[in-house]
C-alpha cells in the first residue's frame, strides 16, 4: 500500500521548482522542462485596458518551469497524462503523491502543468504575506449591498479575489490563456519535439476542481484534433459553473464569488463579452456556465465521449456538487459515467486526504489507494 503521509513529507522536502531530483532507489526521477506562454491579450483591450496591461506583463506567468514525474529511463515514451490543479492554487505540494502513485501504477510520465496565475506562475509580490495581512481590514470591509462583513477573506483567498473582484473577465481569459499553453504543450508533445515524448504520443488528462472544467471545454473544442482519442478522468470536478460554490477561505471571499456569479450567469453580458472577445471558444465556454444555455450540444457531446471519460465525485464535497455534475453533463450519461465516493473521516474539496490528523492515517491512506487505483485502472484501459 502506497504510504501517503510517509511519502508527502519526503517529496515535498525534496521537491523545489526547477530542481530535476533522481531519488535513491527509485525508479521515478522527476525533470523540469521550461515553457513559454505566447497568449496575446491584444484582443482582449476592450475590456479595459489597464488589465490586460497589467496582466501581460507579468513575467512569471509568461517563463516558467513544469515539472514531470517519469520512469527512469532514456528512451521516449508512448503514453503520458496531463495532470490539471484547481483554482487558487499556490502550490503542488498535494499533488506530488497524486503524481507519483499515478507515475508508477500507469508507467507513464505524469506532466504537471501550472494553469495561468498559479502554481509558479504567480507574480512574486502575490506571496508577500506582509502585504496582505496589511490589506486585509480593507477587504474584510468591503461588501456589497445589504451584506455583512467580508468574514471570509483569508490571507489564502486574499489575491484571487482582489484580482477578479477588480475584473471578473480575468477568469475568461486566464482559462483562455491556459487552453492555448496545454494546446501549445500537447502539440509539442504530439510533434516528437519533446525530449520525452515519441511523435503521436498519446496523452490524456486527470484534472482536479477548475481543471475539469478547462478539460471539459479542451476536449469540447478539440483545438487541431489533437484530443480526439484523450481519455479524461475529472476528480472532484465536472460541474456547470452557476452549481459550483467557490466561496471558501481557500478559494475566493463571498464578495467576489457574488461578482464572478452575476457577471457569468447573465446572458446579456455574455453576449457583448463573446462579441467583443470573437474567440472560437465562446460556445464551448459558454456551455459549461449555465444548464440551460447549448444543453442538448453538450449532452450531445459528453455521449460522444462515452467511455473516455469517468469522473469521481466526493459525497462532502461542497464546491463540486454532484448534481452540478448532472447539471452538466446529463443524468443518463452520469448514471454510467459518475461515480460517488465517500471516505469514513472528515475531509474537504480542498484536501481530500487530509494529512494533520495521525489518528485518520490508516483511514486516509486506505481511501487514498482505493480512489487511485480506480484513477489509474482508468489510464491503464489503453
């Protein structure tokens, strides 16, 4: 049985961005691999001007490192899977058991890739802890009409929400920005260009939270037919955005989750955004914000996927409900599809094992193996 407390504390010791680590006896090594994001936000300045300026230049969302987990071996591999995170995320540090059991049960390299503004791709000033307890009281006052105190900013949420409480289109196109960097990565993947990666790979995708829903809207658009045969296994994710319930002290204040939901459930905003922006994402996007809004495109769609795709859903979890689930992707294709899990200890959408508690190990670590294991049986499949 893999021992996820006992390795967590190894690897993230160890693990530091841009440093490639062989263990000793180990058959896993992980490398990092630099890449550069060419997302043009000319396109997007009529919006407003200052933001995309603003965004645009910040340099570490632009030039940054991604790590992959991979078999010890020189030669190119067949196979890899594209691991996904979820919003607000400012580190892999719970990925990397995630990683590496899935590195070892599937024998594929496990690419982590950081979506825009996240991971590594933060700005270094976002971090500064000192700064934010500093703005805090001026965020915990800020409310919307007949609200209460902002009693659910944190020093974790603080930037995020700042960010898309300033400018809710920034959660368009940061999603936009980080479909075309997989499109880009995958197709230097594909091409044999890639030093791990023979021409033709096939790679499919384990996404988590808000990854899900970038795969979902990936695999809708297919960009250059390069995911046409991609099997995807969504892990706490899948909803229609109007079903997810972002408001948490790790992922966004209840002031800018009210914002984010008004701005992307209102059809006529919508419109001029999909007008202006002429993006060929905009139906894709659009399908995965409102259950009425293309229903019968996207059920159409997820039965085309069949048996590419499974997601699990966590009973608890309170920000991917899995009748948001349903919401999206129709109740006779989840009913085959969707499956629902429960684990026998208190755990969250956020930490699904949850690693402070000793007591819960043998608990933790047994729902851990059983709901990996079924993840990557799924990848094994092909």
């Amino acid at each position: 049985m893999f021992d996820l407390y006992q390795r967590q504390l190894e690897l993230k010791n160890n693990f530091t961005i841009g440093q490639d680590i062989v263990y000793d006896h180990s058959s896993m090594e992980i490398r990092f691999m630099p890449f550069l994001s060419n997302f043009n936000y000319d396109g997007y300045t009529c919006f407003d001007n200052s933001f995309t300026r603003e965004d645009a230049n910040i340099d570490e969302n632009r030039k940054f490192y991604y790590p992959i987990f991979k078999p010890l071996s020189k030669r190119k591999f067949d196979k890899a899977i594209l691991l996904l995170h979820g919003l607000n995320e400012r580190s892999w540090d719970k990925y990397l058991c995630w990683a590496e059991f899935l590195c070892h049960y599937t024998q594929r390299p496990i690419v982590l890739f950081p979506l825009a503004f996240h991971m590594n791709r933060s700005q270094s000033g976002w971090l500064n802890i000192r700064n934010i307890f500093k703005n805090l009281p001026l965020r915990l006052n800020k409310k919307q009409a007949n609200d209460t105190v902002n009693d659910t900013v944190s020093v974790v949420n603080y930037v995020l929400s700042e960010r898309l409480s300033e400018n809710p289109i920034r959660f368009y196109t940061s999603g936009k920005q980080s479909l075309e960097d997989v499109t880009t990565l995958v197709k230097d993947m594909k091409s044999g260009r890639h030093p791990f990666f023979n021409h033709n790979c096939q790679v499919d995708i384990f996404a988590y939270s808000i990854g899900a829903m970038l795969t979902q809207i990936l695999l809708m658009a297919n960009p250059n037919k390069l995911f046409s045969d991609t099997r995807a296994l969504l892990f706490c994710g899948g909803a229609l955005f109007e079903k997810m319930n972002g408001l948490s002290k790790n992922i966004m204040d209840k002031v800018c989750f009210k914002a984010l939901h008004a701005f992307y459930t209102d059809r006529c905003r919508l419109e001029q955004i999909f007008l202006c922006a002429k993006d060929e994402i905009n139906t894709f996007f659009s399908s995965m914000l409102m259950q009425e809004v293309n229903k019968d495109f996207r059920y159409a769609f997820f039965k085309t996927m069949g048996d590419k795709m499974k997601i699990i859903s966590l009973q608890k979890d309170k920000v991917i409900s899995y009748s948001g689930i349903v919401a999206a992707v129709g109740k006779d294709y989840a009913i085959q599809h969707v499956i629902e899990m429960d684990y026998d200890y208190a755990y969250s959408h956020e930490q699904p094992f949850p690693l402070l508690n000793q007591s819960l190990k043998d608990k933790i670590n047994d729902s851990f193996n059983k709901t990996f294991t079924i993840i990557g049986d799924f990848f094994n499949l092909t």
